[in-house]
C-alpha cells in the first residue's frame, strides 16, 4: 500500500506538505500541490479511510432507512427514482450510502438506531416506512442529522411531493372536462394520504358536488389487485362514477383490468386518473392521465439538505421543502359534454 512517506520521497518533500496538499492547504504552492497529486494517482495512493474518519468526525457514510409494504424494495419505480437521485447527490459531495437493513426475524437483530450508530453514519435518510414504528421515532428523536421523505416530523428537514397540488390539479381537469361523478380509491392511511383526502373533499365542494361515501374507498399503495376489487365494486354500483382516481399509477392499471373484465372501455365508458408519473405509463397505451411526481427534485433536495445538516448544523435551517409535479394529460380520461 502507497503511504504519505513513498509520494514524499518521491516528491523530494516532506510528509507534512505531501499531507497539506492532497488536502488543499493554502499555504502549498499550486505547482507543488499539482506535482505531489499527480505522483500520488501514478503510484496510486489511496487514503486511508478509517485515518480520515478519525480526524475530521466523520465517516462520509449515510444510511437509508427505507421499505414498503409491498415489499417491492427497489423495484418501487417512485422512491427507486428518488433514491437514485439523491444517491447522486451525496456521492458528488464525497459520500458513500448504505441500507439499513429492516429484516426483524434476522438473529441480533439490532434496533434502526443502535445500527446506525454502530456503523457512525454521519447521517439518515428516512422514506416509506412506518413513521409511526417506536424505532423510527427513536431514530428520528437522536443527534444523528435525519431527513425524511414525505413524512412531517417536528424539528426534522421534510422534503414533499406537493401531493395538495397534484391533487387538487387532477379534480381542476377532470371537472373542467365534464366530470361530476368522481370516485376516489385512496391509499392506506399516511400523512400524504390524509393531504391528498382533504384536498379532494374540498375541492368537490368548492364544485359544489356531492358524492356518495361509497365513492371514497380504501386500497393500499402499489397494490394492482386491491385497486382490481375496489373497482369492480364501484362498477357495480346502480350510479357508477365517470371517472376513477387511483392512488398511483400501478394501481390505476389493476382499475383498468377490472374495466376492461366488465366489457367497459377506458375512457369512452369509464375514465381512470393516475397518481406519481412513472415513466412505463408514458409508453403504454392508452397512455395514462397522471400527476408527475419530480423525483429527481426531491432526491437532490434530500440529498443537499442533510449534507448541509451534517456539515453545517449551526446554519441550516430545519424545514419543509415542497417540490411541485406536473399534470400529464394522457388519453384514458374523456371530456363529457
């Protein structure tokens, strides 16, 4: 292994300006630094991690605590997309990420935040899990800098899909294009769903329309055949709605199989609405009506304000940060005169 003391010998200097410039010490001449870094990549010196670690407090490791209870992991197209992107973001900064494992049947199992501490991660990232679960919270309520994707916690950066404005978005179109009767199958109880639930009951009366209760039904995220059977029974109602919003996209396709089982046509008879915008939506046909959830935005946010938290604790803010969608207009949404 290539040590300070082979560039400095190399390099006809001592260790300490060897040190000084691969760390970018004012006090090095720029000649000097530019000579003693390119004899360390042609020996090809690598610093010593665990010497780095101890000097600076740090790690340069993050951990991220993420499920869902589809357990789809990283085939979950939205929260893959996020983390992708805030991957990203924390590896430009010279960061390294790692999952925290979630398997409680796995012997030793230690609790989110002993293994956190037990790796020193410098910080978390917390999406899609039960914000709720006593471990979470004590994740969440320790000095470890923690920011948390679609979940409000007191005194934590949230980063936001603005699932208000994209809902409140897709009622504007469907009822500007004639709709009235409006069903809406929502996800399991979450803070995004409870947003996107009151958003949409004020928007009907804001129309001035009524709905029936059995027009609002449950169905969990991601979840094609719980969408499938909660359609089916909103078709077999005496007055059927026109138009069906799903709480995202997978889910609208287990609507459009149960359309289709019952001889219907989307959208000449029955009209579907999306949620997130995941790009196979864009390819099939009929192309789906959604809300385009920006999860690079939200990655990169992520990603840019717990390094700030973990660099800069005593000037970074802790706060909400909403990022904005965008409608797609598909074509499995009708205009009704």
């Amino acid at each position: 292994m290539v040590s300070l003391k082979d560039i400095a010998s190399q390099c006809g200097v001592s260790v300490a300006t060897v040190s000084k410039s691969l760390n970018d010490h004012s006090d090095i001449g720029i000649e000097t630094k530019q000579r003693v870094r390119q004899v360390a990549k042609d020996l090809g010196y690598v610093p010593n991690a665990a010497a780095k670690s101890m000097k600076t407090n740090r790690t340069h490791n993050i951990g991220v605590l993420f499920m869902d209870d589809a357990n789809s992991g990283l085939t979950h197209d939205f929260f893959a997309s996020v983390l992708e992107s805030f991957k990203r973001g924390v590896e430009k900064e010279g960061y390294d990420i790692t999952f925290i494992s979630n398997d409680r049947t796995r012997p030793g199992r230690s609790t989110y935040l002993t293994h956190a501490r037990y790796r020193r991660f410098d910080g978390v990232i917390i999406a899609n899990v039960h914000f709720d679960d006593p471990e979470v919270v004590q994740l969440v309520k320790s000095d470890i800098p923690v920011v948390t994707i679609d979940h409000l916690y007191n005194d934590t950066i949230t980063i936001l899909s603005d699932n208000v404005e994209g809902v409140a978005t897709l009622v504007d179109y469907a009822v500007q294009n004639g709709h009235k009767k409006i069903a809406f199958i929502h996800g399991a109880d979450s803070s995004v769903t409870k947003a996107r639930l009151i958003t949409f009951n004020r928007k009907m009366e804001e129309y001035g329309i009524e709905l029936p209760e059995e027009y609002i039904v449950e169905s969990p995220y991601r979840d094609t055949h719980g969408a499938y059977e909660r359609t089916l029974e909103l078709l077999d109602m005496q007055d059927r709605p026109t138009c069906i919003f799903y709480p995202d996209d997978y889910a609208a396709y287990g609507g459009m199989r149960a359309i289709a089982e019952k001889g219907l046509k989307v959208p000449d008879d029955v009209s579907v609405v999306g949620f997130d915008g995941i790009k196979v939506a864009r390819h099939i046909r009929p192309r789906l009506t959604t809300y385009r959830q920006d999860t690079d935005e939200l990655g990169a946010q992520a990603a840019k304000n717990l390094i700030d938290l973990i660099e800069r604790p005593k000037t970074t803010l802790v706060q909400q940060i909403v990022v904005k969608g965008k409608l797609l207009e598909g074509d499995t949404l009708k205009k009704i005169n």
